[in-house]
C-alpha cells in the first residue's frame, strides 16, 4: 500500500488510512476530525477534561498491573504518558470536537491513541507500532468508553469547579471591600422601583458578596456527586470483557491519582446511563448565573443617568459608549456579564433536553452535555474576573445623590410609624405627594414632634440596622 512521505499508514474496522508522522493521535481520530467538523470547539479548549480522561488512563493502567494484564514496562509507559499530559504536554493533538456523535467514542479514542504513541516513543518504538501498545489492547484494557468517558467528565468538572469556587472568592472580596467601604453611604432602599425605606450603599454591596456565597456553598454540593462513577461498568454496567476484581482496584487508584474521595456507584448498569450530576450541576451554574446578572442589572440601575438616572454611583468608564453621541459612556462590563448569564441559562436547558434523550442502557447525547457545562464554567470564570477587576473595584459612590434621595424621599415616614401611627403617616405622604413637599417639613409645621425628637428618629443610626 502506497504510504505518502511524512505519514504512517494506520487501519481499522473501516479500512486504512494515512496519519501524519508527528501525529501522537491515530486513525480514529483521524475519522472523528473529518466527520464531526461541527462547532470549532475541540477538546483542547478544555484542559481540565484533557486531564481528566489522563487520569483515567493512569488509574486503569495501574489497575489492570496489579491484575497481571499490563506488563511493567507497558505500564510505566502509560503512566508516563498520562503524568505528562496531566502536565500540559501534547494538548494540541486533542483535536476531536467536543460534539460529536458515538456517546463519546471519538474523544475516548483520542485520549487512547495519544497515550499509545507517547507510550511507544518513552519504549523506544515508532508512533503507530501498536504490536507494542496499543490504544485498545493496552490503554483501553478492561474500559468502555461508556464508563471511562463519563468518569473523566466527573473528575474534570470537580477539578473545573474548584477553579470556579476561587473565582467566585476573589468576587466576593471585591464586594466586601466594596461594602465596607460605603457602610457610611445613606440611600434610599427601593422595592417594585418605588422608594422603600433607608439603607446604606454598603449594605447593598454585602448583600451582594452573601449572594454569592451561597452559591458556593451550593456549587459545593451539587459537584459532591462526581464522586461517584461507573468505572469498571464497561459497556452497559455488567462489567463486560473486565476482571471481577478490577472495579474496586481502579477506583482506589482512581482516589490515589485525583487526591479525590472517590467510590463506586452500587447500581452500574443505573450508573452507565444515568445523567443526574450533571443535570444537578448545570443547574447550580444556572443559579450563579441568574443571581450574578441580576446584580448587574442593579449595578446598571444604580449607576443609570448621569443626569436623567439615579445616578447612585459611578461605574468606572471603561470605553466611549457610542459611535454617534459625545460623551455617552456606558455599563459595558455589566452588560456582557448579561449576555454570559443568558448563554448559561441556555446551556442549562441543552444539559436538560439532552438528559431526558437517554435511551435504555445509555445516554449517547452527554457529549453535547459536557461541552454545555464546561461552556458555562469557563464564561462564568471569565466573567467573574471582568467584573470583579474591571468593574466592582473601581466603583464610587455619589454620597450627595444618595442621601439628597433620603431626605427628599417620601419613604421615610416609615420611620415615623411608631411615634406617630400608620394613620397619620399615610396623610403625611399623601400630602408631600400631592403638594411636592418635604415629610420633614410637614411634621415641623404641624408641629407632631420637635425638631430634636424628628431628628433623632430619622438619623442613619436609628433607620439602619
């Protein structure tokens, strides 16, 4: 058979076909890459997935070793292998798109035939010498993709979360650096829109950080059920072509290799086509996501004018904000982290869809799944940032605006309600609507209280707790 210069001739259950030399992937990539040139997003865009399917192929190796199926030097090589990719080495021949057809084939594939040939070169045999080791034979011993994928998936997305909850932090500080320092700012709290009772800017910036926090905590829990996988399952969870003995070594080495508390889950055959962590993780990113867009949405109200808005603070200009008007600057950085928000709350309802497609013994859309949830974390990361360094830490606030808003407001004849009754207060505000005048001027002219008793009833001390 005719073999072009600089390509290895590979084959399979298809046929031949020719792999460039420098190529650490095989034929079945090869076949991946041409049939699924779907959305331009390849494995390589998520490291932490690349890593996690490594880490996989390690704890295998080592696994299948102790049962007397991999030789020593085979599987050192594997392991080798897996530590340099865990590492950052060869990511750029993970070339498969994340959404393909096959249940995940495509990319198992992948990591396979990049272990084999990494593993042939530390042997000292050529790329594609696979009588040495082979992506199948060796790397894939006692697997399926149908428990090897989805594990991967739960180890990546756990080390993906970690890096999600460090950035929520660093958020969250932006905010508390923020609330403290306007804890002395006076402002008009709104409900509907409508001028509520007092508060102080800062609270409004903590309320923000507790926010978010809980949604750490929540983020926490949902990926506490990645720790279960199916490992061992093989195709459909009868542990099919793998020793009896080996579900119970591959998950310990699993634990040793990821530094993780991982187990086996008791229903394998539930487990293989089961899709609920993920469903329950995206929706927790859904929920970081709406709460983080509706704080931008306050941010873009607050800071709203200058001139015909509330005008509350000031959002640090970041570009001119029109082609056409002078002057115009507006909350860029909010905005986008709108548009992150809307595309995750997307994703989610994809992750949903593709949950309840699984069919008998498999759930053959989890690719299109885990490209949704590793979307979603990786724009919300970005996001984060932007807003936290980019947003939240420069802004200011309008001190005059806002306590001018308290002392014109009618709201705070709330305050008044336990001196002077629900009754009366009502015929305070309505008066001050109807004639454009001050609560507190009101109360003096009508001599309800004296100026002291007013004044001391209505200060920041006494109206925010």
């Amino acid at each position: 058979m005719y073999q072009a210069r600089g390509q290895r001739q590979e084959h399979d259950l298809l046929g031949h076909k020719s792999v460039p030399d420098t190529a650490y992937y095989g034929i079945q990539t090869l076949r991946a890459l041409e049939n699924f040139d779907i959305s331009g997003i390849t494995l390589n865009f998520y490291p932490d997935f690349i890593c996690g399917l490594a880490k996989v192929k390690k704890a295998a190796a080592l696994a299948n070793h102790d049962l007397g199926n991999l030789s020593d030097d085979i599987k050192n090589a594997i392991c080798q292998a897996c530590d340099e990719i865990v590492l950052g080495s060869l990511h750029n021949h993970f070339i498969v798109d994340m959404i393909q057809g096959g249940a995940g084939t495509s990319t198992n594939m992948n990591i396979n035939e990049v272990v084999a040939n990494r593993a042939l070169e530390i042997m000292g045999k050529a790329l594609g010498d696979y009588q040495y080791c082979h992506p199948n034979n060796h790397v894939n011993c006692s697997q399926s993709t149908n428990d090897a994928y989805p594990t991967a998936i739960k180890i990546a997305l756990m080390d993906a979360n970690d890096k999600l909850l460090s950035e929520i932090g660093t958020l969250i500080d932006c905010f508390n650096a923020k609330a403290k320092e306007f804890h002395t700012v006076l402002k008009m709290g709104r409900t509907q829109l409508q001028d509520a009772v007092p508060m102080t800017l800062g609270q409004s910036f903590k309320a923000f950080a507790s926010s978010l926090k809980n949604e750490i905590a929540r983020l926490k829990n949902s990926s506490k059920q990645f720790l279960e996988v199916n490992m061992g399952g093989t195709a459909i969870g009868t542990g099919l072509n793998a020793d009896p003995k080996y579900r119970e070594r591959v998950v310990v080495h699993l634990g040793t290799v990821t530094h993780r508390e991982i187990f086996l889950a008791d229903d394998l055959i539930e487990a293989t086509h089961d899709t609920g962590a993920l469903v329950m993780y995206s929706s927790a990113l859904k929920q970081l996501a709406v709460k983080l867009s509706k704080i931008c949405n306050d941010l873009r109200l607050l800071s709203s004018g200058p001139r015909a808005g509330l005008n509350e603070i000031n959002l640090p200009p970041m570009q001119p904000g029109s082609s056409i008007m002078p002057g115009k600057v507006n909350p860029v950085i909010p905005e986008v982290v709108n548009q992150i928000a809307f595309k995750v709350i997307g994703n989610d309802l994809t992750v949903t869809l593709a949950a309840e497609a699984g069919q008998l013994e498999l759930n053959v859309m989890e690719p299109v799944m885990v490209e949704s949830v590793f979307e979603s974390i990786e724009i919300l990361k970005s996001g984060m940032s932007t807003l936290g360094k980019r947003c939240i830490m420069g802004i200011s606030a309008n001190k005059r605006v806002c306590e001018d808003n308290v002392k014109n407001s009618i709201g705070i004849v709330t305050a008044l309600n336990p001196h002077l009754g629900y009754e009366m207060c009502t015929a305070l505000a309505k008066e001050a609507l109807e004639n454009n005048r001050s609560v507190y001027d009101l109360v003096l002219e009508k001599q309800l209280m004296s100026k002291a008793k007013l004044e001391e009833v209505l200060s920041p001390d006494n109206m925010v707790y």
